[in-house]
C-alpha cells in the first residue's frame, strides 16, 4: 500500500491542476458574459478581444511594460461625444520563475483636441519613493500644494509643460484618488485611469465617471475658479 502513496499525491495534483483550469475557465466566461450583458446598458459595444489597442497606443508607459499582453472583454463606444474603450489588460514581466503577471481594467478615453503632456500619477509610498529619489527618481512636488505632493508622484518626459498642466483646479480634482490604488497617465489626445486590478463588472460605471472627472478637470482647467 506505501508504494502507492507516490501515486495518489501525483493522481491528487494532477486532479487539481485540472480542477484550477476548468475554475479558470469557467470563472473568465461568467466574466465576459457579465460585461457584455452590461455593454448595452452602458451604451457600448462588446468585444471579446482588442489587440489594436495596445498597438494604437504604444506610446502610452502601460502599453509599453513587460510582454505577453492580451486586451479582453473590450467595451467600446462614446460619452459625450468622446471614444471610450473600456477592457482587462493583462501583461508579464520577466520570464520564468521570477515573471510576475499584471492585470488590471483599464478605461481609456481619446479626445482630438487635447495635445496632453505625457505624464503619470499614482499613490505616493513614503519609504520607497524616497530612496527612489535618492537613486534618481522623478517626483515632480508643487511647495504650494503639500496634499497634492505628499499624495501623489508626478512623472513627465516634459516637468515644465506638466507643471503648467496641473494648476490648482486639477491637483484638486485628482485628490480624490488619494490613498487609492489608482494609475492615470495622459499623454497626446488620450487619457488612461485603472486601479491596478481587475474590476468587478458592476464597477465599470465608477471607473468610467473617475476617468471622466480627471477628463473634465483638465478640459475646464483654465476657466474661473
């Protein structure tokens, strides 16, 4: 009986590699289902696959990390006239053993006439951001607006044109996402919003109207205030 234990731990894993697959499977159909059922409501059409996406915007640093990138359950549309596309992004860094695999919903909203410096913003980590600064990191702080600065880091290729960007009226937009998992990055005609994971499919709304509030931020950014 001892000689068959080896094989009852190999059958038991080989059971449960099976059982993980058919999970997997079962779990990303519920997923898209769910999307495309809300497409609809959201005034959007579904698409099971969006490659041309990542290569439309490559110029875009999250389109530009890592390898294997896959862009599914893509709802595309328009909001207010302005091209929306809404969809799970999937990408790997490194290979082997020490890869680590990243997904996240992204929305995605393009509008003509916006020339938007590149630039990034996410949530400020106070240990590892400052000895990333001391190896050289970029961290572009406002002295006259320490909620901002002490919540964000700000990266741009181009600091003064992004300084210029973000005046009072949209530092204070984007206080919202303070203490948030949220990524936003502009650049061109286009701006991204994501929250570093995948979003459940009743979440889609939120996540459209916060990347709206940075799009109306900045469109309204020289008006009175």
């Amino acid at each position: 009986m001892d000689d068959m234990i080896p094989f009852f731990i190999f059958g038991g894993m080989i059971l449960f590699v099976i059982l993980l697959f058919v999970y997997s499977y079962y779990a990303a159909k519920k997923r898209a289902e769910a999307i495309m059922a809300i497409a609809p409501r959201m005034g959007f059409t579904y698409r099971d696959k969006a490659g041309h996406l990542k290569s439309e915007y490559t110029h875009l640093n999250l389109f530009s990390r890592g390898h294997s990138h896959r862009v599914i359950n893509c709802l595309q549309g328009e909001k207010n006239g302005i091209e929306v596309s809404m969809a799970d992004y999937h990408y790997t860094v490194g290979h082997g053993k020490g890869s680590t695999h990243y997904s996240q919903t992204i929305c995605l909203i393009k509008d003509p006439s916006f020339d938007l410096p590149n630039f990034f913003v996410r949530r400020e980590n106070k240990f590892f951001d400052y000895l990333g600064k001391l190896f050289g990191g970029q961290d572009i702080n406002f002295p006259e607006d320490d909620r901002f600065s002490s919540a964000f880091v700000l990266q741009s290729k181009s600091e003064a044109e992004t300084r210029n960007l973000f005046n009072q009226r949209v530092r204070d937009a984007f206080l919202k996402f303070a203490g948030t998992t949220a990524q936003i990055e502009g650049q061109g005609d286009t701006i991204i919003v994501h929250k570093g994971a995948i979003s459940k499919p009743e979440e889609f709304s939120l996540l459209l109207k916060d990347t709206f509030d940075v799009y109306n931020a900045i469109k309204a950014r020289d008006t009175d205030y």
